[in-house]
C-alpha cells in the first residue's frame, strides 16, 4: 500500500507545485522590457499577430506565456547612420503602428503606467517602444522630439557602435586607444538632460564604462539597463559589473535579465565560435538570403537545432545571474529584459515568450516571496516609468 501512495503523494505535490507556479505567474504584470521582433519582421515579413513557427515572439505566444507588456526594441546596425538610422526607427515603429491596426482588441500602444495597467485589464498585450542606439536620433535633438511623440519610452544611448557623444562598451574595450573621447561630450550630456526633461527613460545597457559614469552623474531621474546580465558570473563587455549594478540601485533604477547564451556562460562564446567556422559556408549562404548577419546567425542555430543545443547553458546559469543581482543590489532592482529574436541562442528551455513561466518557476524554488516576484516580473519597471513619465 505505501508503495502505491507514494507515487500518488508526490503526483499530488507536483501537481499543486505547478499550480502555485501557474497563479503566482499569471497574478504578476509580466514585462519584458527588450525584444527585437520589430527588425527581424521588416525582413521576414511575418504577421506577428498569428502564430509562427520561426522566431522567439508573436502575439499568440505571448498570451500562452502570460506576457502581458512588451517593450519592442527598434534597432538598426552601424550600417545606418545620418540620413538613413533616424528612417530606418520611423519604419519599425511604422510596422508596429500596423501591427496594432490589424489587432486592436489584441495589443495597444501605452506610453504611461496608468495607460500599461488599464490595457493590462483589458486583456491586451500593451506595446512599447525602446530605441537602441543613440545613431537614429543623428546627433539632432529634435529627433528626440519626434521619437517621444512616436512612443519612444527609452532611448539606450549607444549600441555596439558609439555615437560621436557617447562611446560603447565595444568601442571602449576594444578600441579605446584610438577613440577621439571616451563618455559623454557636451552635446552628450545635452542629450541626457533632454530625455530626463522629456521623460524618457535612459537606457545604459551598451554604453562604455565612461558613458556610464557620465551619466549617473548628472541624470535626475531612475535609469535601467534594458537587457544586461553580471560581469562577475561572465566577464564580457556587455555586463554590468558590480560597482555599475550598485550605482543603477542608488540612483532608484532597475536592472532588466538578458537571457542571451554568450552574457550567461563565459564558456559559450569559444564554443560558438567554434561552431560557426565549421558552418561558414552554410552561415554565408543565410546571409546572402536575409542580408542580415544576426538573423543568419539565428536560422543557422535553428537549420542545426541538436547541435546548436549541445552548447546551451542550463538555466540554472541565467537564474543564479538574476539572484546574483538580487543579492547585491535587492529585488527592487531587478527585471526581465529577455532579448529575444535578438540573438541566436539561449539557455536551454527558454525558447520563446511561452517559456516565461519557467522563471517564475525558478524563484519559486528558490523560495523568493511573492511579493518580490511582482517586482521582478513587472512591478519595478511601472515603478521607473511613473519616476521618469510622472503619471
């Protein structure tokens, strides 16, 4: 007889376990606050209000993973410069203001905290715009003008690429010798002082160390990183070490989880390499197909699923750089800012927006409360947005 209520026992506790998961989950605001559908869609030309079977997002998914706000990053490469980056974020916002008129009763454009909780209660899908990289306002502060007009809720100052008033992480780790400046220029600090006078939240997810500096010193308002993952768990550039996580917390800002293999694992980036010499020919194929190296990047892991799998980080590894951060800096401060259909791999699991609940999961495991994982799911970026937006 016991041998027989024991598999029932721990059917039944499994069974409420994904229950409490299920509920904590879909009682939060889910806000993901970076997803790079928009740019990937001016390629492919896929309807991301109907299911796909290629990409990390659409709007049936989303529903399925309980996102209920997301922050669309409008991007384009350091290909696009002055006379072509600023049309270019004219055209992503463009296909997400047409995304919203094919499926009114299924997303809406918020631009306040007040607007997110209301079209939350909706059961829509509330859309925002983030727009990274600091080239698509062309050094012109009326851009800025335009963009918040347009919805832009955050503007990450640099991408890869720096600007000529802000330097990047690559450029300053990579190219530090040869840059005319590193940090803001006067005209830099013009460009802060107008998106805290606007609003607009300051995003310091690529920009160089300096930058960094440069701007936590004169911001007055709470700033985030859209998608950034712990320098001490993965030394690469594009991490935030410790000292920049504890200064986002004291200025009152958050720090948004990037889900991306290469900022989780030290050890992916030498596997992948590896993997990507071996398929050159078939990756150079790809990009002659979509005229796009991170897209390529992205079909060549999907062509060669089993092996691409292989050198995926555990999620484990993505939740102990979410409570790495909440140890040091406190639940207050952290988020999720996945950075789907913007990189080629992530750890295993997490797939598309469906697998959000596998975070929750995680937390709960790790016995952090309730309350915390609100804040983390969602809670922390209203705060942000009601300190900088005012409403």
């Amino acid at each position: 007889m016991k041998k027989i209520l024991l598999p029932l026992f721990l059917i039944s506790a499994l069974s409420a376990s994904a229950q409490n998961v299920e509920q904590v989950h879909q009682r939060a605001i889910l806000i993901d606050t970076h997803n790079d559908a928009l740019s990937n869609q001016l390629i492919t030309k896929v309807d991301l209000g109907k299911l796909q079977t290629t990409g990390n997002f659409d709007l049936p998914r989303a529903k399925q993973g309980g996102l209920d706000v997301q922050v669309f990053s409008v991007w384009c490469g350091d290909q696009y410069g002055n006379g072509t980056a600023y049309n270019f974020a004219n055209r992503e916002i463009d296909s997400l203001y047409a995304l919203i008129k094919r499926y009114p009763q299924k997303i809406q454009l918020v631009r306040t905290a007040a607007d997110l909780q209301k079209t939350v209660k909706q059961n829509k899908l509330a859309a925002m715009i983030g727009v990274e990289g600091g080239h698509m306002i062309e050094d012109r502060l009326d851009y800025i003008d335009s963009l918040h007009k347009r919805g832009m809720a955050y503007l990450t100052l640099t991408w890869n690429n720096s600007t000529s008033w802000a330097t990047s992480a690559r450029d300053e780790v990579l190219h530090g010798d040869t840059l005319k400046h590193k940090g803001l220029t006067e005209f830099g600090k013009q460009v802060v002082k107008k998106l805290n006078n606007l609003g607009v939240i300051i995003d310091l997810s690529h920009p160089g160390e300096q930058t960094f500096n440069d701007v936590m010193a004169i911001t007055t308002k709470p700033v985030i990183a859209s998608h950034s993952c712990v320098y001490t768990l993965d030394p690469h550039r594009r991490n935030l070490k410790d000292y920049q996580l504890k200064a986002i917390a004291k200025n009152g800002g958050v720090v948004f989880l990037n889900f991306y293999s290469g900022f989780v694992d030290s050890a992916y980036n030498d596997r992948h390499e590896a993997y990507l010499v071996k398929h050159k020919a078939e990756l150079d194929s790809l990009i002659k197909i979509y005229n796009d190296y991170d897209l390529a990047s992205i079909r060549l892991n999907v062509i060669n699923k089993t092996e691409a799998d292989q050198f995926r980080p555990p999620l484990r590894m993505l939740i102990k750089h979410l409570d790495y951060m909440v140890k040091l800096i406190g639940a207050d401060h952290v988020g999720i800012g996945s950075d789907f259909d913007g990189a080629e791999s992530y750890p295993l699991g997490l797939d598309s927006v469906t697998d959000y609940p596998k975070i929750t999961a995680e937390l709960l495991k790790l016995n952090y409360s309730e309350k915390d994982i609100d804040k983390i799911l969602g809670g922390n970026f209203i705060r942000v947005l009601k300190a900088n937006v005012g409403k």
